[in-house]
C-alpha cells in the first residue's frame, strides 16, 4: 500500500500536467483569430522573410505572415480532427453496442463490413475515398470518417460481450429493464474507459491522416489556412527556405505530441494493470469473443 500510493499520486500527476497542456493548445485553437499578429490572409509583406522580431515565424511566398497563418492552421487542424474524431466515436460505439446486445444477422453483418474497412490501409483508402468525392476539408474528414468507425465499434462490441453474463446485466434483466436501460445504466458507463483512451489517442492519428491528405491536395483548399496544405505549398522550397515548411510541421508534432501523452496518462491512470503490461485496453476479450 505504501507503494501504491505514489505510483497513483504520478499517474494522477502525469494525467494533470498533460490535461493542461492539451486545454492550452485547446484555448490557443479557440483564440487564434485573437493571437494571430497579423490578417493572416494579407500578402502585404515581403516574401520569404525569414524569421524574425517582427515575424517570429517568417513570411510565405505570397508575403503573409507564416505566425499568424499556423495559428488559423492549428485552429482549422485541431476543430475538424475533434469533430471527426467525436463522430466516429459515437458512431462506432452505437454500432458495437447495438451488435454486442442485439447479435443475429445485423450483428454479422455488419462486423464483416467493418472487416472489410480494416483490411486496408487506412490512409490508401481514404486516399481513394476522398479523390472519389473531391477535394474539399469536409470530404477529407468525411473520407476519414468512413474509416474511423470499425476501431470503435470492434472495441464496445467486445466490451460488451464481456458483460452480458456478469451478474449485475442478469440482475438487471431480471428486475424487467429494456435493453435500452441496460444499455444506459449499465454497459455504457462499464464501457467508457477503453473508448474514451482510444478516441484521445486517435486525435494525434486523425490529425495526422488529415494533414496528410491536405498536403496531398484532397484536404483544405486556398485560402484556407491548414498545416498539411502549407507544408504543401513550401515543399519546393525546403532547401533554401526551410521555416515556411518546418514552422506548420512543428506545430503538427506539438499537437500530436500532447494529445498522444495525455492519451497514454489517460490509459494509465485509468487501467494501471493494462498499461503495465503494454496492452491497449479493451482489446483483450475482443478476439476470444468474436464469433465467426
């Protein structure tokens, strides 16, 4: 006991310090417009400055101030990765919930669907997605929508394999619950931890994925600002003018970086044995479980 308690005074430690940080990052996004030094849309400067007092991150090849365009760059990023990643969860938590209590055909056939999502690689398909819908930011976030739903639904159906012949769910049958109060009283709030880890770490991912798809050109298009198509747009120009793609690439890292250490505080703090052994949770019953 005299062990444990430090071991979980750091945990709760480590999960504080990384939840300030992301509510930082996360008020920084809010405020950007605020921030922003300059229009961040205005090419009335010199071009490719480097940077400087005056601009602390240089100027773009159109003369805007790269600051204030990686501020409006984070903002557009992190908004359309936490609204993806919020859809995805519900919906895939609805779907792996509703298979999990209901089985039968819906229950088969919709995870052989979520097969079929897995089986590819998940940037090549959103790659395919998106060029099929066009570009556009809400396509690319829909393209990694598509994609985004078979983790969670894979991950609440097993959790709730797991429960339905726990004492309390027969309990609860017994005392004449519906489904649908079981689902709310009872699995739901039993289910929530594993999700909740995913869906954090999933934001780095997700974030990631997008500016990816930006920077291939199926992501946000001019004049919006976002990191992945300003990286894009100065790519040619790395060797001789290397702020205008490694200041939005830094900003992407710091974003990812803390998102990814407050998911990882998350998991620890929540399911210490997991995470001492290495494993997600969650994904533990998910293969013993499945039927075929």
């Amino acid at each position: 006991m005299r062990m444990r308690a430090p071991l979980c005074s750091r945990r709760a430690g480590r999960l504080v310090f990384f939840l300030a940080l992301a509510v930082l990052l996360l008020l920084t996004v809010l405020f950007a417009r605020q921030l922003c030094p300059y229009d961040p849309n205005a090419q009335v400067f010199e071009t490719l400055l480097p940077p400087s007092a005056e601009h602390l991150a240089g100027t773009d090849r159109l003369g805007r101030d790269l600051l204030s365009r990686i501020l409006m760059g984070l903002r557009t990023s992190v908004l359309a990765t936490l609204f993806l990643v919020a859809a995805v969860t519900a919906a895939g938590t609805a779907v792996g919930v509703l298979c999990g209590v209901l089985g039968g055909a819906a229950d088969g056939l919709l995870m052989r669907v979520s097969d079929v999502c897995l089986a590819f690689p998940s940037l090549v398909f959103a790659l395919g997605v998106a060029a099929l819908l066009g570009g556009g930011l809400h396509n690319a976030v829909l393209a990694l929508a598509v994609i985004g739903w078979p983790k969670y639904a894979r991950i609440a159906r097993s959790q709730v394999l797991a429960l339905e012949n726990a004492d309390f769910i027969a309990a609860a049958r017994l005392a004449g619950d519906t489904n649908g109060q079981i689902i709310l009283r009872h699995l739901l709030p039993n289910i929530l931890g594993p999700i909740l880890v995913t869906a954090v770490l999933d934001i780095g991912t997700m974030m990631m994925e997008l500016a990816g798809l930006s920077f291939l050109g199926l992501g946000a298009m001019p004049p919006t600002a976002e990191l992945g198509s300003m990286m894009s747009d100065g790519r040619s120009m790395l060797q001789t003018y290397p702020w205008v793609v490694l200041a939005p690439g830094v900003a992407i890292f710091v974003a990812v970086a803390v998102f990814n250490l407050l998911g990882d505080a998350l998991r620890d703090w929540l399911d210490p044995k997991n995470s001492a052994r290495g494993e997600s949770p969650g994904r533990t019953n998910e293969t013993a479980r499945e039927t075929p």
